[in-house]
C-alpha cells in the first residue's frame, strides 16, 4: 500500500492511496473520496472494473460523478425545496429542476483528507461540510472508510451533524466487468421485488410498486431481476435505466444484487441500506480519455448505488432521513468481485 501525489488543479493538492494484495489493486483520491481505478487480476491480464480518469483535471470537468461519494444527499430532491423542522431551505439547482447529488459542489468535487492504515489496507477520508454549504443547514463530518480484504472492496461511512439534517450518502462507481464496451450483455439478479416509480422529472411519485408491475410505470422495460436477465432484456429499447429499488431488510451477509459478465467476473453487492439505485449510464457524455484511452460514451458502464431513497425529504410517506448529534449517520457497503 502507498500513498503518492496525484496532482494539483485550481489550488487542490491531491492525494492517492493505493491499496493492493495478490489479485486487486485499488485507487482512492483525497478528491470527491473517487474510487480512481479497481484492476482484477483475470488470467494474465488486470482488468479495469470501474470506470476512471488519470487526470485530475478530466475530474474537476467531469459531470457524471465517476467514482464519488456523493452527499449531503445523494440522488434528486425535487425542486430543492428542503423543511427541517419550523424552517424552509432552498438547496441549489444542477439538475434543473432538481438538486442532484449535493448540488454544484457537492462532496465529490470536495478534496477530503486522506490517511491510510497499511495493516488493515484501507484508506481513510474526512470532510467537514458546513453549515448552508450547498444550502444545507448545520455542519456535518464525514468519515469514509475504504477497506480491500481479498476481493472485496467495503466502503463504511459515517456522518454527525451538529443539528438536525439530511443525509443520504452514495458510493458512485461505474462497473464494466469487462473492462471496455457497452454494459448491455452483463447479467443482473437481485432480492429486490419492488421499486420507486419516477415522474418524468425523476422524482418519485409517492408509489412503490411490485418489479412485477414494471409495465404499470413503462412498458418499455423488465425490472424483474429475481431470475437473472441481462440489462437488453430488461430494457430492450435501449432507453436507459434510472431507479431505485426497494431492499428488504436483510443481513448484510447476503448479497443484494449481483452482476455476471462473460469475461468470467461475477460482482455482489452487500448493503445495509434500504434502496440501491440502478444506473445504467445513458447520460455518460465526457471528454476526458479513461482507462481505455477512449472517451467514455452512453451505457460502458453501470452503476450500483446503495442509498436512501431519492427525495425522501418532499415525499412523507417515506422514510425518514433526518439526522441529528443524538442520531448520526452510517452506512456500510460491500462490493465483492470474484472470477467465476
């Protein structure tokens, strides 16, 4: 494990930690905590499972949130209207005519502290969020730690604030199991049997429907993942999916979703989250050359994002995601990627 100087842009110094053992490698940056790069040994060759950028330039332009923790709250609140308690908060629009993913300079364009722990392999991140940063009230610290054991990436999270506040943390990784191309052969199953509907501006419309039901909300697409499908089947026209499923209340021992590609590699996701969005990238549009040494392009890569529901705070008959001093946040996810 090393630590080393990535790079400095508009006044940022940032760090990378490198994280490693006989099969993985790992890199984390001290900027938005981005998982960089995650090579899986696969025969003779070292695959690049996520999709990342060697620049941190081409991180800074970059708007499809490649590798981040997004926060204070990840996902669409609608129309960024925020209450907590007596008071009315208006949170900043980048997603108009939402707030997405903490607004213009959410976590992930933050640069965090970064400390690592050679002997547990794992990095450590910390971030203080502000009070009204973004529009938010009260200050947050953020606590993120990512840890490589065998095969197995785990990414545990906590947040305390100093009054109440909402927060709704994701880890932000774009998969390829394959390293390079399009997502739409990789095979998906999960527990989940119900999901949120979305209005046309993205926004959960109150509902939770059964994945059995998927042609209810659009006919176009098979949200059925209790039998294993690849992502053409379910979404045969090629629209893109964005939504976010319903978990059950499990153990965090059992794998919620899981994804099998054909070269062989197979990745399971363990969360103790209540919902995980599924994000098959139709919107990735940059400039910028990743791993391939080719401009990312719609659908090389999906996303896996353990989470609170989006826009629980405009929608009451969700759960709450209000936290305070007394009651903290905390996440704790897992991605696991083995060879079949």
């Amino acid at each position: 494990m090393s630590v080393n100087f990535f790079g400095s842009y508009n006044g940022l110094e940032v760090r990378e930690a490198v994280l490693e053992n006989s099969t993985n490698s790992v890199s984390i940056l001290s900027f938005g905590a981005i998982t960089r790069d995650w090579r899986v040994d696969l025969g003779s060759k070292a695959i690049p499972v996520v999709l990342g950028f060697d620049s941190i330039e081409s991180y800074w332009n970059d708007k499809n949130f490649m590798g981040i923790i997004a926060g204070r709250y990840a996902n669409r609140i609608d129309k960024g209207k925020l209450k907590v308690g007596d008071f009315d908060y208006q949170l900043l629009l980048n997603d108009y005519p939402n707030h997405l993913h903490g607004g213009h300079f959410g976590f992930g364009k933050k640069n965090w502290e970064l400390d690592f722990d050679s002997s547990r392999c794992s990095a450590q991140l910390r971030y203080v969020s502000s009070d009204l940063e973004e529009g938010y009230p009260g200050k947050v610290e953020v606590t993120v730690t990512i840890t490589l054991s065998g095969n197995v990436l785990s990414y545990e999270m906590t947040a305390v604030p100093d009054q109440a506040t909402p927060i709704n943390l994701a880890q932000h990784n774009y998969y390829n199991l394959m390293g390079q191309g399009s997502i739409w052969n990789h095979k998906i199953e999960s527990v989940a049997t119900q999901f949120t509907p979305v209005t046309k501006n993205m926004i959960p419309d109150g509902r939770i429907l059964d994945t059995l039901e998927t042609s209810v909300f659009n006919e176009l697409l098979d949200l059925n993942f209790s039998t294993q499908k690849t992502i053409l089947e379910a979404d045969f026209k090629k629209q893109g999916v964005d939504i976010n499923f319903v978990l059950p209340r499990n153990k965090i021992s059992s794998p919620v979703m899981k994804v099998v590609a054909e070269s062989g590699l197979c990745l399971e996701l363990f969360t103790d989250q209540p919902g995980v969005q599924f994000y098959s990238g139709a919107n990735i549009r940059n400039g910028e050359l990743g791993h391939t040494g080719t401009s990312y392009k719609a659908f090389d890569g999906f996303c896996l994002e353990p989470q609170h529901f989006p826009s629980i705070v405009t929608i009451p008959s969700f759960p709450n995601t209000i936290y305070t001093p007394d009651k903290p946040y905390s996440q704790v996810t897992r991605v696991k990627i083995s060879n079949l």
